[in-house]
C-alpha cells in the first residue's frame, strides 16, 4: 500500500485556506503531541462478494480536516460510514477519542461498553449528499428535533440554539419556512445547522455538494470552510478539487479499497508521487 502517514493540523491562513508551512507527509516532521480524535486500523468491509474496504489504516487529529478522494465506487463515503457506525465493519477497529466504537478479528480489541459507545457517536455529526429534512417541519423544527429527542433539551432552549445554528449558516430568516419553499443549498445549509446543533466534537461531510446544481454549491462550500476557520474536525468526501486543496489539512486518495496516498494539498496536487493519483488529477483538473 501507499503512503499512510500522519501529520500535523498544519495552520490555516485568514480565508481557511491551509498554510504552506504545514507539517509533510512522509518526509516531514510528525506531530506526537497532537490528540488523535479517530483512529482506523487494518479496516475491512465487503458488500456481499463485493470488496469495498481492504485494510485501511487512517488517523485524523483534533482540528484538521481530511478530504478524501478518489473514483467512484473506490470505498469513500464508506470510510465515512464506518466511522458513525451506520455500517457494520468486517474486520479491524474503529476509535472515536480514545473509545473503540468497532472491533472484529482484532485480537486485543473489544468494543467499549454500549452506553460510552452511544455518548461518543452522539458526538459525530454527518452531513449526506441528500438533505434528509422532514418536510413536514420547519426549518427551525428540523434543526431542534434532534436536541430535544435525543439530548432531551428544554424546547425553549432548543429554539434558542436552533436560531444560532440557523444564524451561523446564513438561514436565520428562513426558520419558519418548510423545505418545499427552500433551494437546494438552501436545504443543505439547514442539514448543517441541525447537525451542528448537536454540537459535535467532529464533522463527516459526504459530498454534500454533490446534489445540488453547480450555483448553490459555492453557498455550501463557504460554510464549511467557516468551520475550518473555526478548526472544527471534519472529515469530507468530495469531487470539488479547488475546495479540497483551500480547505484540507491533508488529502488522502482510496482507490481500489485502499489508501494510495496521504499527503498534505500543496503536494498532493503538485507533485503527486503515486502515478494513479498524477492520472485522475489529469483527468479531474484538465
């Protein structure tokens, strides 16, 4: 397999874009000292006879953010996936700050107790590339729903968070307005809001641009890079190149189920090492 090194949260300059002066993959230095919020070892995952997964080893430390990218079909939203927990791993170990979520065929490892394991996961927010709002709530309704149900906090509360969440994406004038009446980035923004009113620890976004038509995407994208500023954790799947070099830590590319490269944006897409890497930014790119 490839490069799969670790590195530092490299900085970021005033607009969320990385600094060129971050840590190197490989031949740079390595931050020890950094605090590794999701931790991968040696993960499998299979759809049937089909081999989606195959040994997959990744950190991700607190503050960075993780674009994963590649073909289609090569395992990315189901790196994603195994993260949360919404798919069931085949073999290896899931960590989530510290507390192993998933263990299977790893001897040593057990899964922590299902009560910690739920108050970590409540921590994990996702963001699909569909919108999944009720369309029979509100916008503000959609964003409380879940605070209320799952953290059982006091509706008078939880209108006030959402009405922050709602502000923090530029949605605030739209609380009362159902999804019918919404655009598509519009929509998106508001599944940012309510998966930001969990107040998650870390933020997994699968291609969440991907839905949407090419002049709502920029809408999107400038919220998610307003959390980076902020160095909220995240992991993203996505296809939107310009993004992913300005907003990335690092960049890691899965092609047939494994990771090929982890490098940080200046060299990924500069001088790509891994000639698959150097074929599909040719082809992405040109």
């Amino acid at each position: 397999m490839g490069e799969k090194t670790q590195v530092g949260a490299g900085a970021r300059t005033g607009d969320g874009a990385r600094a060129d002066g971050g840590a190197q993959a490989g031949g740079g230095a390595r931050d020890d000292t950094a605090e590794v919020i999701i931790r991968l070892t040696n993960l499998h995952k299979s759809f049937g006879e089909l081999s989606v997964l195959q040994g997959v080893d990744l950190t991700v430390e607190r503050g960075q953010v993780v674009s994963i990218i590649g073909p289609s079909g090569s395992g990315k939203s189901t790196v994603l996936r195994c993260v949360n927990g919404l798919e069931k791993i085949d073999r290896g170990v899931v960590e989530i700050e510290g507390v192993v979520v998933a263990a299977v065929g790893t001897p040593g490892a057990k899964p922590a107790p299902k009560e910690q394991i739920r108050a970590v996961l409540a921590k994990t927010g996702m963001v699909f590339q569909s919108f999944n709002l009720f369309p029979h709530m509100t916008a503000l309704q959609n964003v409380i729903e879940a605070p209320m149900t799952v953290k059982k906090i006091p509706k008078a509360r939880a209108r006030e968070l959402g009405m922050e969440k709602l502000r923090r994406v530029g949605l605030d004038d739209k609380a009362d307005a159902f999804p019918s009446r919404l655009s598509g980035g519009q929509k998106q923004r508001v599944a940012i809001a309510r998966a930001l009113a969990m107040e998650p620890d870390f933020m997994l976004f699968d291609e969440p641009t991907s839905a949407l038509d090419p002049e709502l995407v920029g809408e999107v994208l400038d919220v998610i890079k307003s959390l980076a500023r902020e160095h909220m954790s995240m992991m993203i799947v996505s296809h939107e190149m310009g993004f992913t070099r300005e907003v990335s830590d690092r960049v890691i590319f899965v092609d047939n189920q494994k990771i090929v490269a982890d490098n940080p944006p200046e060299r990924f897409f500069n001088s790509p090492e891994h000639p698959r890497v150097a074929a599909f930014l040719d082809k992405m790119l040109n």
